[in-house]
C-alpha cells in the first residue's frame, strides 16, 4: 500500500511539475511529533497562492532547512497541495560514561549548547561538532589525549539513543613557565604570583601543575594588575605561546612581555554630578599626586566613592576612574568621573530559601526598610545580621531595578537553611566524658520562629542532667530578649580529672537581654539555685580534712612512741598503759572547705554581660571580632558569697584570599566575700583540653590536689589476758600518734607538723588503678588563655561551609591566690607557668552533630601538665 501511495504521490508531482495551479488547500502527510503549525510557519506558500515548478522547489528546500526532515515530497491532488515529509529520529535518551574529571552536568550543558539533548531532534551532521565540543572542554583542563566516541542505538517509534564514550586520558602537567622580555622583576618574582606552577613536591596533592586556559587567563591578568600596580602603565603581553610536547604529557608556557616605564600622578580631578560634598570625596580617593600610579588604589577609590553613594540612596551610581597619559614626561592625570543616577527607593523586600524559617524572623533583622531610600550599607548590614543568626549556611543578596521605573528597586535576599538543632536521640563520645546519651528536642530556631527551645534528658561518665531552656530574643519589638531555664545535675567530677567530689544541683534562671547598639548587647539573669556536694574517699584535704577518725579516738604522743620503739628494739614487753589522750579539733590537720562550711548550700545569684560583635557569622566565623565581659555574684544572706569576673574576645583578620589569622582570649578571676571569705573549690577555674589549650588532657593545667591522708597508728598497750607478761597472743591497743619532731620521720609518705597527729598520704586502693597513683586537678581563681590560628581550606573539598581546619599556637594555665601548703603546681599569676602547645585542628558541623579533633604537641609545660596528642569529640542524632 505504501508503494502505491509513493507511486501516486510521483504522478501528482509529476503533474504538478507540468503546470502552475492556484493552492485551494494544503494537506501534510507523515507528520509524527513535529505540529503541523511547524510545517506551516516554514512553508513559504498560503491556501490562494498562484504555484509554479520553481515554487515548489523553494518551498521543498524552505522545509529542509527547518533541520527536522529527512526527506521531503510535494504533489497535487486536484487543486490541493500534499506535502509529505518523513521525520528525523528523536533523541530518547543521552548516556555519557568514562568521564569522572568533568561532572555529567557539565558536559550536558556543553551538549545542550550544541543543541544535542533529550527530546531534540537528532542530526547526524551534528555528531562531528559535538564530539569536538566535548573534547575542547578536556583540552581546556589539559587533558588532550582526551577522545570521544559517539554511538547511535535506533529505538522504537523512529527515536534514537546517544551513547557517548569518554577517554579522559591523563593531564597534561606544566615542566616550565617563562617570561621573556622583563627586566624590572626576575621570573621567580613573577612566576610565584601564578597559580599555574610548574611540577613540584607537592604538586600531586594541590594540582598546580595541571594546566587550565581559565587559569592561565586569570594568571595573565594578575600579573598585568601587578605591573600596573606599580605604575607600568605601559606594560603589555604582546604573546602567550602554550607549547606541548610530542606525547601530549607536558605542557611548556612562554610570556613575552613588554614593561615600559613607571609613570607618575601629575594630578587628580573631579568630573560629573557628585551629589557630595568635594572634600568628603576627596577623603576617598587613595591616589595621591606625585606617587607612582597605580590602578588597585585607582580601582579601590571608585568603589569606596560608590559605595558611599550608595549609602545615600543612588543604588546604581557609576564611578569611573580615567587615567590619562603624557607620555613626554611619564606622568598621568587621573579623573574620576561621578555618574550618581537616580536615588532609589526599596519597593519590596523578598526572602527566598527558606523553607523552616519564617519570613518575620528575617524581617525583622532588617535595617533597610521599605519605602525608604535604598542604603548599600544598610542592605549589606541587614544581610551580616542574617549571617549571625547561625539559621543558615549561606546569605545572598541582589538589589533589582524595578520593571518600568527609573528610581525603585526589589531587595531579594537568598538563604539557605542549615541545621539548627537536633530531635531525638542523641549519641556522641568524647575522650573527656566518654559515652554520651540523650534524649532532647534541642532548637535554636524552633519551628521556625528563631526561638530557642530545648527539653533534653542526658548522661554521660560524669554527668547526668535534666534541662528545659527557652529564650526569645525578640521578646519585645526592640530587641529585648527573655529566657527561662530549669536544671537538675548530677555530677561527679572525679571522672574528668578534677578532685574526687560529687554534686548534686537543681535551679531555676531567669535572664534578659537589651540591645544597645547594632553590635552590643548588656544582659541580666537571676538564678535561684540548691546545691549539694559530696566527698568521697578520694576527696583531696583542700575539700574535706582527713584523716577521719572515729568517734573519741585516743592518741600518744610522740615521745612515748619512741619509747615503745625503745621497749620493741631491746626485746623488752610493752608496758601496760601509757599517757594516752583523746584528740580534739587541736590536734587534727587544717580543715577543708567542707569541714569549714557544710555540703549543703542555697543560694541566688545575679549576672551581667557586656557583648559586643562583628562577626560575619553565627557559626564558624571568618571575620569580625567579638567580646563579653561577664560578672556574676552570689548575693549576700544566701550560703555562698562569692564572685566571677570574666573576659572573652576573638578576631578575625583575613591575611589572603584563603588564610585568616584568628586570635582569642579568655580571662577570668573569681574570689570570695563577706563571711565565707574564700572562693567555693566549685567555682573554681580549669584549663586545658578543647576550647582551651589544645595538646594538653582536659582540666589538666594549673594547680593539683593534695592526696587524702590516713591516720598514723602504732600498738601502745595490750591486755595480758593470758598471764604470761607477754604481749604477743593478746589483745592490742592502738592510738595516733602526735607529731613532736619532724625529722624522727624521713619517708616520703609521712605527714608531721609538730602539735598535730602524724599523718600519711593515701590514695584510696579503688582509685590507684585509675588515677595512677597522680594528683587531680584542683583548679584556681585566675585563669589566663589564648591563642592564635591560621584558617585554611582543606584541600578537594569543594563545599567548606560548615567546616573550619586552622593551625595554632595556644597558652594559657590557672593560678590561684589562696595555695595550701600541700597542693602542687600551685602558683600566683607567672608568666613563666603558661603552659604552651601547637597543631591541627578540624570542626566539621555534620547531619550528625558537632564533629572537632586536635593533634597538638607543647611548646611549654609545667610540673603535673598532662600532655594529649590527640583529641577529638563526636556528637551525632538521628
């Protein structure tokens, strides 16, 4: 049937080839996915047209050219002409495999540039140009040995599948780079500018050696700037000649460049409507007539007058800085021409990305309003302050020309969402506190609202707490923030290297927050609280007196000691009774902080902060410093009068355009009042570990406990129950023994202040296996810590916002002014006792939590420091 058809539509042709006829209809046949509107939108006649031979010719080529047609016929049937085409296969699908140095999204934009995707019509013309295509894009990575081979499999319904094979072969690597013609800078001066290096050390971990035309561009441009720069306005690149070698694995650079003169600044002028003042502008400019010229001060001096501009409302200023040469004297004038435009209002300010926070949390942290002049320091202020919610990784914003108006703009500001908080079940480690478990609904902006909202059950070696927190820092419309929060904590201290104690906290706190400035907040909080401590056996003598003796236990002196020693040496029996005393609070050692004021205490304690910051973000910083000073007080008429004074502060300086130098203080002093008059040992400060000094075992630093003591007891009398003036077989008596002269004892274990019992150290035998026979720390009230970090980018890593990796130098230790007689590593405040380390450290905020680690060595240590190499902390939920 098809043949006759064919047969037919040539005999219509054929006829039609023979004489012209008027078009009374036109009629497409074999039209599959192509509209027929297609058809006739390139079809060159129309229903009424007068046709001839030729007519048909250029309409049969007109359709050609459409590119969707394999084949394309025309006949006559009565005054009715049929056109009829016969399609090109459609591309049902595109495959590329082999590539993994270039994405597949990548190379799907360069085929969609080619007009080669999925549901396009196919062209086999077009395969030759594709497959070219796709090799440029390797050859401009350096790779070029590259090749692509490009398969057709024919599918049903006259569809086609593009298979598209990729040899990647390996990277071309740079083995020199030359500049020919400079005299001024030596090629290494030059060539160290470059990002493209020739193959090195450690070239296979950063890639500089593997060549890429965008990099080679960009490196001409930085070594034009640097040129210019410093006032060779002449200078030029007169060629680039990028040489390969006959197997296509090294690549050779060449520069020819011409440096010219150095030029100077003969004067510096004003152009256009400057809407400023001239003085106030001139202040902006850092060029300066007689110094050399140079385009980066040049540069920087139209951005600084257009930014200020746009302070003023005129968002699209334009500042333009024109040097104009004189070439007999090498100087040039420079005229900074001002095109302000139109003040723009803000019609509209738009929030978009995100998808949990509500659109009124943002809204409010603007300080561009709408309606109001638009403000380039007050739009790029509203997006800082975005920035430091922590709510989101990223911030973007773009200020957009409103449609058919001169002098109205859009502000659309980008976000997109980080997480902020946790649900459910909470795991992590760290070398310190060892497993953790909780179960918490953990949010700092919950529902969306910005609010912080926290209900968390959790346990761990040392500690089991039960907490609800809440605080809303938009309390009021200003900016007033309320929280509240409830708390019951258990813990035992001995687990994390402090002295053997227990405590046992419930409270509740009560705090505001009041802006002051854009970048300053004061706060004050109210805190009721109950606390209870608990010794144990391995409570040191600055917490609890030992040793403890039972109720009315005797003791001889020293004196009568000697003289049952006497007895003992010269084979003689005991005597049946000596002088023997009851002790009193006289003879006992020096009372520690509980014997003195209980274990069990009430208390309300009041708190203000200062703060101040201008950090670019919420989390992981990168610019900007930040300080709080902080004081709270146990009030008088509770069980604990006291006080803690603190001062933190961070900064934030970019050195280039990847390194940022990062500096950080913590001090901190704390004492007693009224009649307690010493600091609780449960205040005290603690150095050391994460967040403090690096390289060293957490609490570590700074003065150590003095170990429980066990009486001294020696047999002084007996009961001769078996009348043979022997004392061995009956029953013994015996008393402590009161120190009269020291140096009767020498060993190391025994304790001897004349008037009181001699004493030994003792480590309970439950806790030699575990502490290793070694002090705990006991902390101070001063405490002095810092350090410095540089910030660098990991390396293969392309998405590094929510990760920071640093080098640094930390110091830091905790002195104390109140120093027992038997305490170790306790000292007053000495430069000399700052403890020092230095190293590499990771945080990485995961799905799964918090993740930091350190290797860390010291630089400087002290008696009693615990060095740690590695630390690292983990905390996850799902």
């Amino acid at each position: 049937m098809r043949v006759v058809s064919l047969f037919a539509l040539l005999l219509l042709s054929a006829t039609l080839q023979a004489q012209s006829f008027q078009i009374s209809d036109i009629r497409v046949e074999g039209l599959q996915r192509v509209s027929a509107g297609s058809v006739f939108s390139a079809l060159p006649l129309r229903v009424g047209d007068q046709v001839s031979a030729e007519d048909i010719q250029t309409a049969t080529r007109a359709l050609f050219k459409v590119g969707y047609f394999s084949d394309v016929a025309m006949g006559r049937d009565g005054d009715v002409l049929v056109v009829r085409v016969e399609e090109r296969p459609a591309i049902n699908e595109i495959e590329i495999e082999g590539n993994k140095v270039i994405k597949t999204e990548d190379l799907m934009t360069s085929l969609r540039d080619n007009d080669l995707f999925e549901g396009q019509i196919f062209q086999r013309a077009t395969l030759e140009g594709i497959s070219q295509s796709l090799e440029r894009e390797y050859i401009g990575q350096g790779r070029y040995g590259a090749s692509v081979d490009i398969e057709i499999e024919d599918l049903p319904r006259n569809q086609v599948k593009v298979l598209i094979n990729v040899n990647e072969g390996k990277p071309a690597r740079i083995k020199g780079i030359n500049i020919v013609g400079n005299e001024i800078y030596d090629d290494e001066t030059l060539v160290d500018l470059f990002e493209l290096q020739s193959s090195g050390l450690f070239s296979f971990i950063s890639g500089n050696d593997k060549y890429s035309r965008e990099k080679l561009s960009g490196d001409i441009e930085t070594l034009e700037s640097y040129y210019l720069d410093r006032g060779y306005l002449d200078f030029n690149i007169d060629s680039t000649q990028v040489a390969l070698s006959p197997d296509k694995s090294k690549i050779y650079i060449t520069l020819n460049v011409t440096e010219g003169d150095i030029y100077t600044v003969s004067d510096v002028e004003l152009a256009g409507d400057l809407k400023l003042p001239e003085s106030l502008i001139r202040r902006m400019i850092m060029v300066k007539e007689g110094e050399d010229f140079s385009q980066v001060l040049m540069t920087t001096s139209s951005d600084y007058i257009t930014q200020r501009l746009g302070n003023d409302g005129y968002t699209f200023a334009e500042v333009e800085g024109i040097p104009e040469k004189n070439d007999e004297d090498n100087t040039v004038k420079v005229t900074f021409f001002v095109d302000p435009g139109q003040r723009a209002y803000v019609r509209r300010i738009n929030f978009n990305g995100n998808t949990k926070t509500i659109d009124e949390v943002l809204r409010r942290e603007m300080r561009q309003m709408e309606g109001g002049a638009a403000s380039t320091s007050q739009i790029e202020h509203s997006k800082v302050r975005l920035d430091r919610l922590g709510f989101f990784k990223t911030v973007e914003v773009e200020t957009e020309e409103v449609p058919g108006t001169s002098d109205q703009v859009d502000v659309e500001y980008t976000v997109e969402e980080s997480p902020s908080g946790s649900m459910g079940l909470q795991i992590g480690y760290a070398e310190y506190s060892g497993l953790l478990l909780s179960a918490n609904i953990q949010q700092n902006n919950w529902f969306g609202t910005g609010k912080q909202v926290g209900f968390s059950l959790s346990n761990s070696r040392f500690r089991t707490s039960y907490n609800f927190s809440y605080n809303d820092p938009y309390f009021t419309r200003d900016g007033v923030s309320r929280g509240v929060n409830l708390y019951y904590t258990k813990s035992n201290f001995a687990n994390i290297n402090v002295a053997g104690y227990s405590t046992d906290t419930y409270g509740a706190k009560l705090n505001f927050g009041y802006p002051i400035s854009e970048i300053e907040r004061i706060g004050f909080s109210v805190e009721a609280r109950d606390l209870t401590v608990k010794p144990s056996s391995a409570s040191p003598q600055e917490i609890i007196r030992s040793p403890r003796l039972p109720p009315n236990a005797q003791y001889i002196r020293q004196s009568d000691f000697d003289e049952i020693v006497d007895l003992i040496n010269e084979g003689r029996d005991f005597p049946e009774g000596l002088n023997n005393q009851t002790v009193t609070e006289e003879v006992l050692g020096e009372p520690g902080y509980l014997d003195i004021n209980g274990t069990e205490y009430q208390d309300v304690l009041v708190g203000f902060n200062y703060g101040k910051s201008t950090l670019n973000r919420g989390m992981l910083a990168t610019r900007g410093s930040s300080q709080r000073l902080s004081l709270e007080v146990a009030l008088p008429g509770g069980d604990l009068e006291y006080y803690k004074l603190q001062h933190e502060a961070e900064a934030y300086k970019p050195l280039t355009r990847h390194l940022t130098l990062k500096l950080r203080s913590h001090l901190g002093y704390a004492d007693g009042y009224g009649d307690s008059g010493e600091l609780p040992f449960f205040e005290n400060f603690y150095a050391g570990g994460f967040g403090s000094v690096r390289g060293f075992e957490r609490n570590s630093l700074g003065p150590r406990t003095t170990p429980p003591q066990t009486g001294f007891q020696y047999p002084y009398a007996w009961n001769d129950a078996n009348g043979d003036g022997q004392a061995s077989g009956n029953e013994l008596t015996e008393g402590y023994v009161l120190c009269e002269d020291p140096s009767d004892f020498d060993t190391n274990r025994i304790k001897c202040k004349p008037g009181e019992l001699v004493a030994e150290y003792r480590i309970p035998q439950d806790q030699l296996r575990r502490r290793d026979s070694r002090r705990d720390a006991f902390g101070g009230n001063i405490l002095v810590q810092g350090g410095a970090e540089i910030l660098f980018p990991l390396p293969f890593i392309e998405d590094q916002r929510m990760m920071q990796s640093s080098f640094f130098v930390e110091a830091g230790n905790v002195f104390s002014t109140n120093c027992r007689e038997g305490q170790r590593n306790c000292y007053s405040p000495d430069v000399d006792r700052i403890s020092a380390s230095a190293g590499f450290g990771l945080t990485w905020i995961t799905g799964f939590g918090p993740l930091t680690f350190a290797v860390a060595r010291p630089l400087n240590e002290n008696e009693g420091d615990k060095a740690e190499f590695f630390q690292f902390s983990l905390g996850g939920s799902f």
